[in-house]
C-alpha cells in the first residue's frame, strides 16, 4: 500500500513538471487570475501555470504549491477575535515580520487577560528572540515600530518628530518606556483587559533625563553626531555625582577628537558652538567675534571655553534650574593640594599670589569650624563684622579696579568695615562653600548698597551682612530698603 501512495505522488509531480513545462504560461495572463488560482487551475484543471505563480515562495511552480494551496483552504488564517489576541499578532507582524503559532499566540492572549505578563512586557520578552534584529532598524524606523506595534496605528507627523528627536539622545529604552507610559497606550490597555506594564530604565542618560537634555546638545551639536551613549552616560554622571560642572563638561568636550576633526567651515561650527551651548543662534556680531578667533590661531576648544564662560551659558542654565551645577567664572578652587584659578576664558592657572592664596587657606579654616551651610556661613559674618563708616562709597569701577580679593581679606582680618567689605567676605564663602552666588548692586536714597544673593532650590534669596536681614525675597528687600537694583556682580578673587 505504501508504495502504491509514492509512486501516485511521484505520478502527481511527474504530470505536474510535463505540464509546466510542455504549456506556454498564457492562461492565467489572459483571465487575469491570481497566482494562487493559476496554480490550482493547473493541478486541478490541466491549465498551463503563469509565471509566478508560486505560493511557497522556493523559486519553483511545482506539487509543493498545491499543497500549500490546500493547506491554506484546510487551515484558513484567521484573526483573533479578543484585543489581546489582536495585540499578539501585532506585535509579531510588526516586530518579526510574521503571523504567530496559533496556539502560542493564544496562550500569550490568556496571559494578557490574565495580568501573568503585560503588554510592555511582552514586546520585551519577542526583543529578545534571535529572529529580532533591533540593530538593522533605523532609529526612525524603530520610532515607527513603537506606533505600529505598541499603538496600532502609523505615526502623526508631531509626535513622530518628537520622538525621532529623543532618540537621538537616549536610549532606545527610553523610548519603548516613554510609549509605554503614555496615556495613549494606557487608555488601550485598559480597553483591552492588559495591564501595561513598566519599563525599567537602567542607563544614567534615561534615568537623569534632565541633564541630559541640557548636555547631550553639546555633544551633538560640536562633533555633528548622533549622542555616543557611552560617553554620554559618563558625562551625564559626573554631573549627577558633582564631579564636574556643566563648563567644565563643555571644556572636556571641546578636547574630544570628534570636535577637533569635524568636518565644519567655520561658519558652521560658530553656528554649532551657539546651538549646543546656548540654545540659540548667534548675531551677526557674535558670529565674527568667533570667527575671528578661530582664524587668528584660536582653536575650536578656546571658542567653546570662551562661551562657557560667558554669562549667556551661566544664564541659560540656571534659569534650567542647574544654578548647583555651574562654577563661577573667576572661582578658585583646590586640585591635588593645589589652588587654581578658573579664569573667564574658561582657562585654569595655578593661584600664585600670597595674599588670595592666605585668604582662601582661611575661608577653609571658617567652614571647616563654623558649618558649610548658607545660615552658617551667615552667622559668621555678622558675629565677625559690624558696620562703621570709614570711607566714602566706592563706585563699582572703583571696585573692580582694586579688586574683590582685597575686600573680601580685609573683611576676614578687621571687625569694622563697609557693606561690600562684608558682601565681599560673605561671597568667598559662599563660593567655597559650592554655593552659586553673586553680589547684588543697587541703590536707594542714601547711596549705593550690596549684599549677597545665594541660588537656593531654583530662587535667588537675599542675604544682607550690613543689615542683618536674611532669607528675604527681592519684594521684601525692596520693601525694607526701597532700593532700585543696578546690577549684579560675581566677583573674581585673583
């Protein structure tokens, strides 16, 4: 009996290949009919195949096609009828390219309604298999993935944008955590019977997503790349742990061999240098005072130190609330045992002369003793000095022509001094303390008055020594003092 079943099947494909092979293919061209009916027209009907007319796709029009054919009428693909089933095949349409066991995907259906897996959860667990290649997808044809496979929809234009734009910083991660956490994919869970499901973001670029959107466009923007998630982790965390402020990122940058070799005119990387740093294109008078550097011999390094340490890169991220993350411009501080000086083109130097070098050992001494905190530092001002008049009110020109240092040693040495004695020693303190902090100029009907301003949880407050006011906001210092405010100055000790 067995051997009467081959040689009927061998008689089959045998009367199959005379066929094809002896009939023109012109039948199904002439009736217009699909591959799939030209191929059973031949098996059933005699009539000669059309080219094409291959329904397992091996290349060939043979009896493995029709057998295909009556698989597919014996065993019709049909569409799950619960959502969860429907998201299943999604996920495997959209992420492997093809339609689920069905009995797999029933069971991954049940444990859906059943809350054993979430819906994230499952889009997870399908990245996973070998026959998901996430590395020959686009960032932007991942993006599409994420609407088609998680929303069941294609994307609209603003939120497309959107997200093609964070993926060029973050992780991909992030990406599938942002659209899992979205209110869209929430609303259809829930219609759906399925939980959600959370994705855990692990790297410090997701995790600390605000620095990294006020840093990653420094990196991106002067070496002309898409964000490198190593390097961007590692920036991102010396931020977060205070090992570096955001100047001193911006100075490390500047020095990457991806900045250096560039391949920008100078046009463009002035262009490039303001986007990254401050967010905004440059005038036509900035644009040539960069330019000009950069064609006297300035490298591209000295042009990003030069703007980091402008007041436009200290304003921008302050008013991001990163007031803690910045070094004044001017500051001093200690490496290995040693002073040095952050000067305003963003250079640093060793301190060299005696007097700050004595100054600066003692504010050491002082918050060493009396406490780093902004009230402690203020006790210790008004308990070390009193005002009493000994000179006439200097001008702020007159200030910076004798400098900040010889206020602020005279204020440490003698009880009796003037308010900017006092906002002098105040400030150095501050400044050493790691405060963000800056003198405030202003004037009223006796006079010109400083005093001190601390950046404290996103606001600046006001501290005045002279006066014995502390934590006042600018209305009450206005109220107390009726002052008109002329300025602010961050003195640089030197």
């Amino acid at each position: 009996m067995k051997n009467g079943i081959k040689m009927s099947i061998a008689a089959l494909i045998s009367s199959v290949a005379v066929l094809s092979a002896a009939v023109p293919a012109s039948a199904a061209e002439s009736s217009g009919k699909s591959s799939a009916d030209a191929v059973k027209d031949v098996v059933l009907l005699w009539q000669s195949p059309a080219e094409g007319s291959d329904v397992n796709g091996d290349g060939e029009i043979n009896v493995l096609d029709l057998m295909r054919y009556k698989y597919n009428i014996i065993n019709p693909v049909t569409e799950p009828e619960t959502a969860a089933g429907k998201f299943v095949y999604g996920l495997y349409r959209n992420m492997l390219g093809k339609d689920p066991d069905p009995a797999v995907a029933e069971d991954y259906a049940k444990q859906l309604e059943s809350g054993d897996i979430s819906a994230s959860g499952l889009f997870l667990q399908l990245a996973k298999r070998p026959d998901f290649d996430q590395d020959s997808l686009s960032d932007e044809e991942y993006v599409t993935l994420m609407y088609r496979a998680l929303l069941g929809r294609e994307p609209d234009e603003q939120g497309y944008k959107n997200w093609c734009g964070r993926i060029k910083l973050f992780s991909r991660t992030y990406v599938l955590h942002g659209f899992a956490a979205s209110d869209e994919f929430k609303k259809l869970c829930s219609e759906s019977g399925m939980a959600p499901g959370e994705v855990a973001l692990a790297e410090p670029r997701d995790v600390n997503d605000s620095i990294t959107r006020a840093v990653a466009p420094i990196l991106v923007s002067l070496t002309g790349k898409p964000a490198d998630g190593m390097k961007l982790n590692e920036l991102v965390m010396d931020i977060k742990d205070g090992k570096k402020t955001f100047q001193e990122t911006a100075f490390e940058v500047a020095e990457y061999d991806d900045v250096t070799s560039a391949e920008m005119s100078e046009d463009e990387f002035v262009n490039a240098l303001f986007t990254g740093l401050l967010d905004r294109a440059p005038s036509d008078d900035e644009k040539n005072i960069y330019k000009t550097l950069l064609s006297e011999g300035g490298s591209r390094a000295d042009a990003v130190r030069k703007l980091a340490a402008s007041e436009g890169f200290f304003g921008r991220f302050e008013s991001m609330g990163f007031g803690g993350n910045l070094r004044r411009i001017g500051s001093n501080y200690r490496k290995n045992d040693a002073w040095y000086h952050l000067e305003p083109s963003g250079k640093t130097y060793p301190v060299t002369n005696d007097v700050l070098l004595k100054l600066l050992d003692s504010c050491q001494s002082v918050l060493k003793e009396k406490g780093t905190s902004v009230d402690d530092i203020y006790k210790f001002c008004i308990s070390d000095s009193a005002y009493k008049y000994m000179e006439k009110t200097k001008t702020l020109e007159e200030l910076e022509e004798k400098g900040w240092t010889y206020f602020a040693d005279y204020a440490m040495h003698n009880y009796y001094s003037v308010c900017y004695y006092m906002a002098a020693q105040m400030d150095i303190l501050l400044e050493q303390a790691g405060y963000q902090c800056r003198v405030v100029h202003a004037t009223h009907g006796s006079g010109d008055h400083y005093w001190n301003q601390i950046y404290i949880n996103g606001t600046w407050t006001n501290y005045d020594v002279t006066n014995w006011w502390s934590n006042y906001t600018w209305d009450q210092m206005v109220a107390a003092g009726d002052y008109i405010l002329l300025g602010y100055v961050r003195p640089e000790y030197k």
